[in-house]
C-alpha cells in the first residue's frame, strides 16, 4: 500500500512533496464522477431504544435545542461587496501579496472577496460531503444513541449547505468548483468501510479542520453577514466535532494494537494530503486575474523559514489536538506531522490526555 495519497501528482519543492495536479482532463474526470460506490450496510441497533452513551444523549439534546432556520436567522438583506473589506487583510494570501506588489485598496478588496468566494465554496462541497457521511452514520452506527445524534447533524449539514450555497451562489455570485485533493479524500471518506473510520475521517478531521477554518476566518472577518453565517455554522460544527473524539475515544480504546496504527496512519495520511496542495487550488483560479505566479508564491512560502509555524496555527487550532488526545498521533508518528508543518514540537505533549465531556 503506498504510504501516501495521490503520488502521481506529486513534485519536490524545497523537500516539501507537493501535490500539483498537471493535467486539467483528470481534474474535469474527478469533478464529473458524481457516482461513489459506497460499500454501506444497515445496522439495526439492539432493539434496546434507551439511552447507551450518555454523552452521545447529551450532545443530541443540545443538538436539538441548538436548531436554527438559515433562512429567518441570518440578515440576507446584508450587502456584501466587493469594494468592502471582507476582514483584515491577514484574512487574504491574494491581498496581502497585492499589498507587496504595490497594486490599489480597489484591486485587495476584490481580490479578498473572490478568495472568500473561493474558500466559502470548498466549504459548501465539503457541507455536501458531511451531509451524505451523516446519512451513512444514521444507518451503520450500532447503538441509538449514535443514530438519533447522526440524524440531527443531518439537519445541521442540510442547513450548512444552503447557507454558504446562499452566500457563494446569490450574494457573492460565484460557486467555484470543488478542488481536485478535496473532491479526492471526500470520495475516500465516503467509500471507506466501516463507522469507525467514517467517524474518524469526516467527525474527526474535516469536521476538526472545518472547526478551524471557520474560527480562524470569522475572527478577521468584517462583514456582518459573514461574521454570523460562520458563528452560527462554527456552533454547529464544534458539537459534530465533539461527536467524533467522544465516539473515537471509545473506539481507540476498544481497538487492538494493529487496528489503532492503522487509523493513525490513515488519520496522517489524509490531512498529510489536504496539506500537500497548501493553496494551489485557489492560486491557480485566481492567481491569473491578478496577475499572481501560483507555483511561484507556493515556491517562495515553502522556502520561508517561518513556513512551518505559520502553516501548523490551522492544524493545531483543533485536529491536531484532539488527535493527540485521542492517541491517533503518537510518538511513532508524530516526526512525520511536524516536517509536513502540521504540528508545532513544542506544543506535543506525546502523550493522549483525558477529555472533558
Ligand atoms: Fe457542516
Ligand atoms: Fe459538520
């Protein structure tokens, strides 16, 4: 089995292996396949309807009492603009490198609301991918307690798509195409067997990695609508989080030795290649229109000796930690998350630490 996903696509940049795909034909193959054969089975759960794992109860409670209505809750009359600032200028790699380049506030501000746009998408596809997860959870997790918590984040993620297919589509006019890594792992995701590793791949890390995109975006964004479309979503989100180490947590603890390096490795293996197309997707669509070099800037930041703290705040705002509490990354594989700039050394405790429920 080769140790990483998506060799083919792969060249050196300054020792870092960069996931680049070459050939536009097997980028439109990806994005036209929209059939995944998914090897699901229905699980009834044990005719026991009573609660199993209280904490799983508890999280469908505040689940329940945590709904919203995307359509009445949110201020859609809300301008969003491209001769506004989306956020602080941190908020944008485009911007700032216009910045550099000397170019107008007109020409950032733009630049800004396409890579939001851009951002926003990728979020929306993977609001797809988490709502058809969901749906395969309610039916291969064992107890009921799992099922009733699945069907309610079902809601959640119906809710999730139509806001950001709001935001992209109506109020900020473009839906940009799913990026060819992302479209990848959530095909994975969807065809790997078993709840476990459903649980790990979509709970546990894009969940955890959709709890930090959002957080990190929403702490520098301006925009009303914006600012409470991703506090509102980020609630949501922390709750399916919770619902992947509460549920991962019994299950690592349950797992033989060999079963539990096997979802480290694959937990690695995953966001190893999430991270290895760093922002190529959205350099090389928006890259052009303001006259910015894609493979150029990627180059120029993997040779930045700050790259690897700058490129680890994403990971460790939540997966990376919760990996770690979990035991999913260990010292047998922690050297290899730290030189892909996934995790910052000083901040791996080595060891998995209780969780609060
Ligand atoms: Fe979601
Ligand atoms: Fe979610």
């Amino acid at each position: 089995m080769d140790s990483k996903f998506l060799n083919h696509t792969r060249r050196s940049v300054v020792g870092f292996e960069l996931i680049d795909f070459a050939d536009s034909k097997e980028i439109s193959s990806m994005r036209e396949t929209l059939s995944v054969d998914t090897p699901t089975h229905i699980r009834w759960n044990d005719w026991e309807y009573g609660s199993e794992v209280r904490e799983l109860r508890s999280l469908y409670e505040k689940g329940k009492a945590n709904q919203w209505n995307a359509s009445t809750d949110l201020d859609w009359e809300t301008p969003v603009s491209k001769d506004e600032w989306m956020g602080e200028l941190d908020m944008s790699l485009l911007a700032n490198l216009l910045k550099m380049m000397g170019k107008s506030e007109a020409e950032q501000k733009a630049a800004m609301f396409d890579e939001v746009a851009y951002t926003c998408s990728q979020l929306l596809h993977g609001e797809q991918a988490a709502l058809q997860l969901c749906g395969q959870l309610t039916s291969l997790c064992p107890t009921t307690d799992e099922k009733l918590y699945a069907a309610n984040q079902v809601a959640d993620e119906a809710r999730h798509i139509e806001i950001f297919a709001r935001l992209t589509g109506e109020k900020m006019g473009t839906i940009y195409p799913i990026m060819p890594t992302l479209k990848f792992l959530l095909d994975e995701l969807l065809a790997v067997e078993g709840y476990h590793m459903k649980t790990l791949g979509m709970q546990t890390l894009f969940e955890g990695m959709a709890v930090g995109i959002m957080g990190m975006m929403r702490e520098q964004a301006f925009n009303p609508l914006l600012v409470h479309l991703l506090q509102r979503a980020e609630q949501d989100e922390a709750r399916h989080a919770a619902f992947g180490v509460f549920t991962m947590r019994r299950v690592v603890e349950r797992a033989e030795p060999e079963e539990r390096d096997q979802m480290e490795d694959w937990a690695f293996k995953v966001l190893e290649a999430l991270n290895a197309s760093q922002q190529l997707g959205m350099l090389h669509a928006l890259g052009p229109k303001y006259g910015i070099d894609a493979n150029q800037v990627t180059e120029g930041m993997l040779a930045m000796p700050e790259w690897r703290e700058l490129n680890s705040q994403l990971y460790m705002h939540t997966v990376v930690p919760n990996l770690i509490r979990l035991g999913l990354i260990t010292e047998r594989t922690r050297d290899q998350w730290i030189a892909c700039g996934m995790l910052v050394e000083s901040q791996f405790s080595g060891k998995s630490v209780p969780l609060s429920s």
